[in-house]
C-alpha cells in the first residue's frame, strides 16, 4: 500500500480522537480496551514511522489548518515514540493500580476507560500543537493539553494531588493568559506591519518577517517568553511542576515531563523564528541563557535534600529544561542541534524513568527515599532499570542523554561563553552528586522494609530496554542512520531561522 | 462606549470590595455583559451581519451564561462547610486595584500617547492586573475563579481594541479552551469540598520544597 504524506497525517490525527471517544463511553470490556489502545497507538507509531522515512525535508507539508517540516516531524517523532510506549506500558500500570489487594485505585471500579479517554486525548492535542500552521491555534492547543492534563493529575483526588493540580492549573493557566497576550501582540504587529492576509499563519510570517517594528516585537516576545516559559517551567514560574510531576499517576508524570514540557519549547522556538530578525540575537539568547542557567541552578539545592522519588525526578527535568533553553540560546548550530537530540532521549529517559519510580512505590509501599533500600536483593530487573535510567539521565556514556548534553555544553565553548559552559559543568555536577547520593542509597543496604516482590513483567521490561536502547543506538550512531540525521540537521536550521 | 468603561472600572472595583460568594458570581457576569456589548458595539460598527455578531454571541452565551451559571450553581452546594477565615485582604485588593488604574494610564501614557481607546487600554489593564491580584492575595476558590476570568476578559478586551479580535477560528478556540478550563475548575472546587470539607485553598499546603 501506498499512502500520500496528508494520509499519513490524517491517520495520525484521527486514531488516537476516535480512540478516546469510544473509551469515554465506558463501555468495553477491560480487555478490548488494552488491546484497542495498543492496537491504535501502534497503527499510530507504524503511519509515524512511513511519514518519517518517507519525508522529503526539502518540501514541508501544508494545507490550510495543517503544517509539516522537518521540526515538526521531529517532535510527532518524540511524542509517537512515548505514545507507543505508554500504550504498552499502561496495562501493567493499571492493573497494579487497580489490584484489589493493595492497589491505590480498589476503592474505584471501572477508571481505565476515563484514564485511557483522557491520556489520548492528551497526546492527540500534542500531535495537534506540533502540526498546526497557526500561531493562534497552537496557543490554544497548548492551554488544552494542560486543560486535559490537569484531570490526569487528579486522577487519584487525593488531598494532594488536588492541591498539585490545583496550583497547575492557576499557575499555567496564568502564565499561558500572559502568552495570549503576547500572541495578540504579534497579531497587531502583523495588522500593522504585514497587512491583514492569512491571519497569524507561521509560514506567512515566517516568510514576510521584513520590517517588524523592534520594540514592540521586542515587548511581544517578553509576554511569549514568560507565558510559554511557565508552561515550560522555567525557575521564577516553576512552582505548579514538581508538584504536578510527583502527584500524577506514573505514566502521565512521563508524558507530562517527557512530550508536555518540549511541546512548550517547540511554541516558544516557532514564535522565536518570527521575531528573531527583528528583535536581534543577543536580547534572546541573553533571555534564554540566563533563565537556562538559573533553571538548573534553581533545581540543584532542592535535589539535595529531596525525600520524594518522583519529585527528585521531577527535579532532574526541570534541570534539563533548563539545559534545552540554554542550548536554544546560544544559537550555534551545533547547539541548535543537540538541544533537538537532547528532548528526544531526555523524553525517552524520563518516561522509563517515571515508570520505573512508580514500580518503586508500588514494591516498597512509600515514596520516601529514605525509607527504601536493598533494592539490589529485594527487587533486582526494578534496580537494574533504575541504575540504568538515572546513569542515563545523569548523563554517563551508555545511553543518549550523554551525547546530547555533551554537545551542548561544546556549543558554550562555540558560541563563545566560556564561563557560562563551566558554571554549567559545576551546575550538572552538583545534581549528578545529588541524585546519586540518592539512588545508591536505595540500592545498597539492609532492607528495612519488606518489599512487595519484584512487579516488573515481562512486556514493561522489554519497551523500558527497548526504549533505553533507542536513545543509544539514535544519539550514538546518528552520523550513520541517514534518515534521522537528515531529519535533525534541518530541524536545527529552521530552528536557527532557515525557513524553506 | 465611554460609558460602558465607566461601568466596567466601577464593576472591576466592586469585585474588589465583595466577599459573598453569590455576589462576586452576579459581579462575575455583569462585567462579562459589559464585554459582550463591547463586541455588539463593535460588530454593529463593521455593518453587523453573522460574522460580525459572532464574538459578542459567543460572549454572551459562554461567559454571561454559561460561566457564572455553572459557578453559581457550584456555590449552592457550598453550604454548611467548615470556615476557615474571613476575607481580610478586602481592603488590600481595593487599594491594589486603585494603583493599577493610575498605573495603567502610566502605561498608555507612555507607549502609546494620544491613542483612541485610551480609555480601553487603561480598563484593561486595570482588569489584568486586578485579575491577578485577586488570584494572589484571595484565598476562596470561587474568588480565585472570578479572577482567572476577570484577567481573561482583560486580555479579551485588549485584543479587541488591538487588532478587532483575533481570526475566527482562533477566537473559537480561545472561547472553547476558557469553558473547559471553568468546567475543569468547577470539578476541582467540588471534589475539594469533598476532601477538605472547604474550598478555603489555605489548607493546602502540605507540597512544599
């Protein structure tokens, strides 16, 4: 069969929606609903993975609602992959959850139709944010995802993840009001600069950016920059996330902190493109590297003295977000590109990370990190996972995140800031000391509290490896696998302003 | 029009002043009424017609309708709870809400000298800020509500002063994502009710560092 790139899309668009619908009706049988959902998110997956060998970067998509290029491809790649692994990961999630000996949601009957209704329709508005050709659209595409996602948070109504969702929802919906505003500003520049002809569409802009009054772009960007930046949860701003991360259920706190955050970022880059020629360099990259750097900085202490597993995580991505604006900032290419590898395997890692924390407190009763340990002996595929995702997400050599993060920390040394890369260095020390200090306390010692036995199975064990491995074998050998590297190094030159 | 800012500032400031729930819901809406003749001005004065109509309709069905309709029927199931403490930042909001309409004529001043909405421009300013601090310093959820809405309609009015509203589409959107987000609210604010026995949200404060 041969499907045309706009099939392809409308595939991708259209199943996950239909799935949601069907399941929010509640009435499958809990088996059909497993198997309905990894049957869609693999038809997804499969339409994703012939839209991707079979794109030309050279040509971008478009129609009159929907645009394609070689970094949106990039994103609907990071987010198919994670939606892949969340639809084959979640039934062993759920089953847990609902076990009516000790599982956290025995009160409840019937919740995974309400669970997988709102995780797809999660994941389809992200689908939505990165193909959408209007800069409009995608502000309200992103207040949706946190709409929807503020449900998932709460999905358990405990006392506190009521409160978690409750501060997500003021916090982001605040900051994303401030983004309204500044989207409205870019609109007025387009009245008054451009002409009143396709209202708001990125590649019109893009093309007729000429002639921007810099001051009042200048005053736009601000908004965008602090509205979608709280989405993204950089420092000032990020109060709602290490609430929202550690209080939602496992698999949406890796979706929320493996897809949510970049799709932020992707918003931010596409207004960036339009106002960068009119604003200049150095007002953005000085805005980006400072609360790039302060966003780590701000994470590091909090790390330390961390009781909360999943908040530790929740931590640790805050730091990479932070890496991913700095990266964004310096405006080298080569920066531009390793920021775009570092979302892929950050968004890889992440999740089995989340997934594997969320083991943990289902093995050990708790998620006090202190009241954890003999992992080792007790619960040994769990601790293999975990020593694997956190030497990954630190950083060290085996899985991607060490490619990414080294390259953007080369980019410092590039664009010529120096300091900046070294203070970096000393920032992302000071957190690998501190989530190991952590971790290997958990590992080592003398069981004190009986664990539950080991509940890794066998297919949550292989996606967890498979998507480690991915993160490998993508970011190791990127120079051999054409189609990726094609797909990035245009990515990274449109984010750097190239438009086609 | 001059009237109707006249009327909004004296709304936005006894927003301020209230603390009955019902109230601030019936305040809620007369400032969204506002709004929506805003847009009916507006429309009329580009012909009428559907198309033109569109936002003061949708205006008038989802925020004087629908919103405060589904708060207000929130707060009928807000009797008896546990009171927690009276609201003793009235006055504080009050004063706040008086600096930022000096402070918004500051800024029209300074940007954009001898515009045509003036006026506008500093009620809605007055609105965004006021929104805000109605978020900050109250602590009643229902208050919290009426001020995400309040900073929504400020931005709302902004952009129709700016640039006539955005695309259609877009303003759509806009309009859909603001009634999810009051559904989403009013589904916290019960269960809240539910769990903590007060939609006080100073009880909520065990998530810290």
């Amino acid at each position: 069969m041969n499907f045309s790139i706009s099939d392809l899309i409308y595939i991708i668009l259209l199943l996950p929606v239909i799935f949601s619908l069907v399941s929010a009706t509640n009435m499958l049988s809990r088996n059909v609903l497993h198997w309905l959902n990894r049957l869609t998110a693999t038809c997804v997956a499969a339409a994703l993975f012939l839209l991707v060998t079979s794109f030309d970067v050279n040509t971008p998509y478009g129609d009159e609602y929907l645009y394609l290029d070689a970094l949106s491809v990039w994103m609907l790649l990071i987010i198919g992959t994670l939606y892949l692994a969340f639809a084959w990961t979640s039934k062993a999630y759920l089953d847990r959850d609902t076990n009516k000996r000790y599982g956290y949601l025995r009160r409840f009957g019937r919740l995974e139709g309400r669970f997988y209704a709102l995780s797809h329709m999660f994941v389809w508005i992200m689908f939505v944010v990165v193909t959408v050709n209007n800069l409009g659209l995608m502000w309200v595409a992103i207040e949706a995802t946190t709409l929807v996602s503020a449900l998932l948070v709460a999905f358990k109504f405990t006392r506190t993840s009521l409160e978690a969702t409750w501060k997500y929802v003021m916090v982001c919906t605040v900051g994303i009001c401030l983004a309204l505003l500044g989207t409205i500003l870019v609109y007025y520049i387009q009245l008054t600069n451009i002409g009143p002809a396709n209202p708001l569409n990125w590649l019109y802009l893009a093309q007729h950016v000429d002639g921007i009054d810099p001051a009042m772009a200048k005053f736009a960007f601000c908004f965008l920059f602090v509205g979608y930046g709280t989405k993204v949860g950089l420092a000032p701003m990020h109060a709602w996330l290490p609430d929202a991360h550690s209080e939602a259920p496992a698999l949406t706190s890796g979706l929320l902190s493996g897809s949510l955050c970049i799709c932020a970022i992707y918003v931010l880059i596409r207004n960036i493109i339009i106002l960068l020629p009119s604003i200049g360099v150095d007002f953005i990259s000085g805005l980006c590297l400072f609360f790039g750097l302060f966003t780590v900085a701000a994470a590091v202490p909090f790390v330390l003295v961390q009781r909360d597993v999943k908040r530790m995580l929740a931590y640790s991505s805050m730091e990479n977000f932070g890496l991913m604006v700095a990266g964004l900032g310096l405006f080298v290419p080569m920066a531009a590109q390793a920021m775009l590898l570092h979302m892929f395997n950050h968004a890889l890692v992440k999740y089995s990370l989340f997934y594997t924390a969320g083991t943990i407190m289902e093995e050990f009763g708790t998620k006090n990190m202190m009241r954890i340990h003999g992992m080792m002996t007790q619960t040994p595929r769990t601790a293999l996972f975990w020593l694997l995702g956190i030497v990954g997400i630190l950083g060290m050599p085996p899985i991607g995140v060490f490619f990414s993060k080294f390259y953007i920390i080369f980019g410092f040394f590039q664009a010529e800031h120096p300091w900046l890369g070294i203070l970096m260095l000393l920032l992302l020390a000071g957190m690998l000391i501190g989530i190991l200090y952590h971790v290997m306390r958990m590992f080592g010692g003398q069981a004190k509290r009986k664990s539950s036995g080991e509940l890794f199975g066998f297919v949550d064990s292989a996606v967890l490896a498979g998507l480690l491995l991915f993160s490998c074998v993508a970011s190791a050998g990127l120079s051999e696998i054409a189609v990726l590297n094609n797909l990035l190094t245009h990515a990274a030159q449109i984010v750097l302003g190239g438009v086609y | 029009m001059d009237y109707l800012v006249v009327f909004l500032v004296l709304v936005v400031f006894l927003q301020t002043r209230i603390t009955n729930l019902r109230r601030a819901v019936i305040c809620l809406a007369s400032q969204s009424l506002i709004i929506a003749c805003a847009c009916f001005w507006l429309g009329l004065s580009h012909g009428g017609g559907l198309h033109a109509m569109l936002p003061g309709l949708l205006t008038l069905a989802v925020k004087v309708i629908f919103i405060p309709g589904a708060v207000w029927h929130l707060v009928g199931k807000l009797t008896n709870e546990r009171e927690i403490l009276s609201e003793s930042n009235v006055n504080y909001s009050t004063m706040a809400a008086a600096l930022f309409l000096v402070l918004g004529y500051a800024i029209v001043e300074r940007l954009l000298p001898g515009s045509v909405g003036r006026d506008i421009i500093a009620a809605s300013i007055l609105m965004i800020m006021t929104g805000l601090s109605l978020m900050v310093l109250r602590k009643r959820a229902i208050i919290q509500i009426v001020g995400l809405i309040t900073l929504e309609n400020g931005i709302y009015l902004l952009g129709l002063l700016m640039t006539e509203g955005l695309p259609l589409v877009v303003e759509l959107g806009v309009f859909l994502d603001v009634l999810i987000a009051v559904v989403v609210l009013v589904i916290l604010t019960s269960r809240m009710r539910l769990s903590f026995m007060t939609t006080d949200t100073s009880v909520m404060k065990k998530l810290k560092g």
